[in-house]
C-alpha cells in the first residue's frame, strides 16, 4: 500500500510538472503572438511618421496662413511619434530579443514626440537655441550599396539626428527615406560623423540638426544641411 502510495504520488508531481511546462509554453507562445502583433503595429506607426514627412506644410494648402499650416503639421506629426512611442513601451514589456535596440528607439520616438515643448523642460535644443551652434569637423560620405548601384538608384535621404552634449551622434531618424539600402548607408555614416558641441549657457548640450545624404552616379556626395528644414 505504501508503495502504492509513493508512486501515485510519483506520477502526480510528473503530471504537475507537465502541466507546469504546458502552462509555460501557451505563455511564452502567446507573448510571441503579442509581441508579433505589437510589431506590426509600431510598423504601422511608423509608416504614420514617414507618410507626414512626405506630406510636409509646403504640401499643404490649408489652413491659409503658412505659419498655421506648420504648427498643425508639427503638432500632428509629435502626436505621431507619441503613438509610437507608447508601442514601443508595450513591446518592451514583453522582453523582445533585441531588447537594446528597442530601448534606443523608445528614447528617439519619445524625444520626437515633443518638439515644441519650452526649452526648460528639454535636454535637447534647436539650433537658434544656442548660444554657440555645434560645428561638424568630419562628415564622412556615406558608401553606395552594391544593391542600390545595380538598381541603378539615386536621391536624396535626409536625417534628423541629436549632436549630443558628450560628442556622439544619437536619435538618428530618416525624415526622407530611400531604397534599396541608402537610408542605412547615410544613417552608418552619419554616426560616424565628428563635431564640436554646441553651448548653450556656458556649458555642452546637445543639439538638433538635419543633414541630406545624395546619392547619384552610383556615389554619396558630402552631406549638407538643407536649406529648407520644417521641423525644428
């Protein structure tokens, strides 16, 4: 009877333990499931932030007064990137692989969700907003991708990015995008960039600033700073 008794118990703790391990793979299969519709949307959310770049206020005709339309423009587009950002805090909740990556793009959304904010509530600042502006000492060309030469591809990507305080390049996002390869290849090249920091009250910050990579003749010309910039 005791024997009986122990294997009874016996076979309840393996029955335990593979309930225990089937519990745990519907909640790791269902946190993937989460995790892949979560994805989709932030791809959606981006699409959102790319779809009002390329419908910036020089687009728009209404309302009259083009100061108006770029005020409507920015507003909407933080709203945009405040969608994402709050996708992107549901992502990491849930632990992704490329956790890290994730947090940098939570950091970029979030900062871009707010541009119009007073300046005594930012860490980050336009350029008129300086004292002394940041100055770029070596801005590499950005290499044209074997892909991009055989589709024979050309234009312009165009990046907002943070000179920061501590001299790294961070929060790089494409404003204008370009296939196949060419937004990675300006965005690589633009975190390659050295620059002085800007000073604003006597001391290092970090700065806003736009740059355009062209591509043409199956090369990257220099990059520059565009003459016309909505956004900051």
């Amino acid at each position: 009877m005791r024997n009986a008794k122990i294997i009874s118990l016996s076979l309840l703790v393996v029955l335990l333990i593979g309930l225990a391990g089937s519990l745990n793979v519907t909640a790791a299969t269902t946190q993937q499931a989460d995790l892949k519709t979560l994805e989709a949307k932030f791809q959606k959310d981006y699409q959102a932030i790319e779809y009002l770049f390329a419908h910036g206020p020089a687009k728009k005709v209404f309302p009259p007064d083009p100061r108006r339309r770029l005020a409507l423009w920015q507003d909407e587009l933080a709203a945009s990137f405040a969608v994402a950002g709050a996708t992107v805090d549901e992502i990491l909740k849930l632990h992704p692989a490329d956790e890290a990556g994730w947090r940098e793009l939570r950091e970029t959304m979030w900062l871009y969700a707010q541009p119009n904010s007073p300046p005594e509530k930012r860490t980050v600042f336009g350029a008129s907003e300086m004292q002394k502006r940041a100055r770029l000492l070596d801005a590499p060309v950005a290499a044209y991708p074997d892909a991009a030469r055989a589709a024979k591809a050309k234009g312009e990507v165009r990046l907002e990015m943070v000179l920061a305080a501590d001299g790294t390049v961070r929060n790089i996002f494409p404003m204008k995008p370009l296939e196949p390869g060419l937004t990675e290849a300006a965005i690589e090249a633009a975190r390659r960039i050295k620059f002085t920091p800007a000073i604003r009250n006597g001391q290092p910050a970090s700065q806003f600033a736009v740059l355009s990579y062209e591509f043409k003749n199956g090369r990257g010309l220099p990059p520059y700073t565009p003459e016309h910039v909505f956004y900051f």
